[in-house]
C-alpha cells in the first residue's frame, strides 16, 4: 500500500451530525485524502464514511478495526464494517487496541483475532492485517515476532518515545507503520506544531481527525507545504508545551498496574481526551461508563504512584476526572 503522508483518523465525525460528517470526509478526498482510517468501535463512523465514499470515483485505502479478540468475532464485526462502509473488501482490517502481553496471547493463540485475519486475507475479503496498541513494550514484542502487517502506535511530541522503541525496528522489518494521536487525544492544540513535528519523522503515516472541513484545510495546508523541519523557535515551544503538561497527562504506558481494586487507570486519566474526539455521547458507552463506575472505588492506597516512572498524582487525577464526569452529565 502506497499512500500519502497524512490521511484521516474517522473518530472526530462521531460528534456532529450525519450532514457535516459526510461532507468533511468527502471535501477531505476530494483534497487529496488517500487513506482513511476507522473503526467498528467508532459508532456511526463507518457508516459515515460509507455514505461519502459512494459520492466520489476517487480511490481511497480503507482502514478498519475490530477490537474483538476472538477469529469468530473478528470475522464478524468485518461483516458489519462491509455493510457499513458498503464494501466488499476492506484494504487494511487491524486488531484494534490491544493491550498487553495476555490480550496479544489472546490475540495470537488458536481461535485468536489473527486467525480469523489470516482467513479474511486467504478468502479476498481484505488485504492486509495489522495491530493497534498503546503499550510500546508489546509493540516491541510484536514486531519482534513479525506476525502482522501493520502496526498502529501513538506518537507526538508529548509522547516521543516511538522513535527510538518502535520506529527503526519495524521499519528494518518493513512493517507499515500508522502513527496515531498526533494531537495527544487534544492535549496539543497548536495544530502547525502537531503535524510538523509528526511528519518530521520519515516513515510512517499519520492520521489526524477532524470534524468540519475548515480544520481539515489547516491541517491539509500543513501537510502540502512539504517543509516539516522543526526550527529553534518551535522547539521551545515544544518544550514549554510538554512542561505544561508534564505531571497531568497520562503516557499509557500501564506501568501504574495492576490496580488493588481493578480501575483501568488510563482509561481514567484520558476520558476528557475521549469526550473531546468522541462527544459527550461517550460517557455512555459501556468501557467508558463501566471505568468510571470502578474508579470511583478508588482508596487513595498510592500504589500506582509508586510505579508511574512520570510521577503523576495518579489518584488525585482519578478525582478531578469523575468530578469532571459528572459535572459533564449534569449539564448535558
């Protein structure tokens, strides 16, 4: 698969209505847009895209995902996708969002995700496979094992780290590589700084989501000049962007595990980053909900805090978010 640089991530155009979607995915197309990624976890984003894709005779690379862990429900949830996208064939169909050594076991053992990839491939329905997940330290492992295709990492200049752990090593193997998060789940807002310095790093492609097409023509106009070079100016502005956010935002790295009463703490710590892509909606979802629900079970005992390397208040965190959560659904 050759495509451009920048593509779209299809998570924002849940949270606007079906009309404003579609008309953002389109005029994103019609601009150049060669490569689309998306979700069976997304909602209404599929479905979407779909809509739009029938409205143009342009050729687009169709990324989507399935976060079951199982061949029968990875097979599955690809039916539904075809329905949704109304296709026949899905160009990259990945494991969506796995996250750690037991999930990848899962995923990888008899009966796992990967097999019911490999059939898919085998029987024409899709081209390729690959992985998502958060956790570098699998990412490692996964490529190390050179089992999937493509893999889906986080990275921005608030989470860097992909450049030295992942980055060389699947490009030796030439695993594709789809960078996500460019905006850090909209911890960065300048967006001139956010492409810049993702596509500034040569091999992978980056997905930025938007909901209008005015955002998607700044972010498009950054990606068109070609000239992604950091210069000594923006770097300090990097830097005092990173200070800002040093000791409030969570790397999902899930060294602070496992929790004494089972919160999935980066879940937690990143629901004003799903709200923000996602739409109050979001709230609720059964993961999203369920994670709350637990959080607020929370005992203050500290234990994460003595395993999170970043040093974040992990706990007060956990407090301010459910507070956050619920002044959210009162006013909704």
């Amino acid at each position: 698969m050759e495509v451009n640089r920048m593509g779209f991530g299809g998570i924002p155009i849940q949270r606007v209505d079906e009309k404003q979607a579609v008309e953002t995915v389109l005029h994103a197309v019609e601009k150049g847009v060669d490569f689309i990624d998306t979700s069976r976890a997304y909602t209404t984003s599929e479905r979407r895209i779909g809509i739009a894709l029938k409205q143009t005779n342009k050729r687009v690379i169709i990324a989507s995902k399935s976060p079951q862990k199982t061949s029968d429900g990875v097979m599955a949830d690809w039916e539904k996708s075809i329905n949704d996208l109304q296709l026949d064939r899905i160009d990259l169909y990945q494991a969506h969002f796995v996250r750690d050594k037991e999930d990848y076991l899962r995923v990888t053992g008899p009966g796992g995700a990967l097999e019911g990839l490999r059939k898919l491939k085998e029987q024409g329905k899709i081209g390729h496979f690959g992985m998502t997940s958060h956790n570098l330290d699998l990412l490692e492992l996964v490529i190390n094992d050179g089992l999937f295709e493509t893999i889906m990492v986080c990275y921005s200049f608030i989470e860097p780290l992909a450049e030295e752990k992942i980055f060389p090593k699947a490009i030796e193997k030439n695993i594709g590589i789809i960078a996500m998060k460019s905006f850090s789940g909209g911890f960065i807002d300048n967006a001139n700084l956010a492409i810049k310095y993702a596509l500034s790093q040569p091999g992978i492609v980056i997905i930025p989501g938007v909901d209008n097409t005015s955002d998607f023509d700044k972010n498009w106009a950054i990606f068109e000049k070609g000239e992604w070079s950091i210069t000594n100016e923006e770097k300090r502005q990097i830097e005092d962007i990173r200070k800002s956010v040093d000791k409030v935002f969570c790397r999902r790295c899930d060294y602070c595990q496992p929790c004494t009463e089972n919160i999935p703490i980066q879940q937690v710590l990143g629901i004003r980053s799903v709200v923000k892509r996602m739409g109050i909606q979001a709230l609720n979802t059964g993961w999203i909900k369920m994670g709350i629900e637990i959080a607020e079970k929370c005992t203050e005992c500290g234990e994460c805090m003595t395993r999170c390397p970043y040093g974040l208040p992990i706990p007060d965190l956990i407090k301010e978010n459910i507070k956050w959560v619920k002044d959210q659904v009162g006013s909704a």
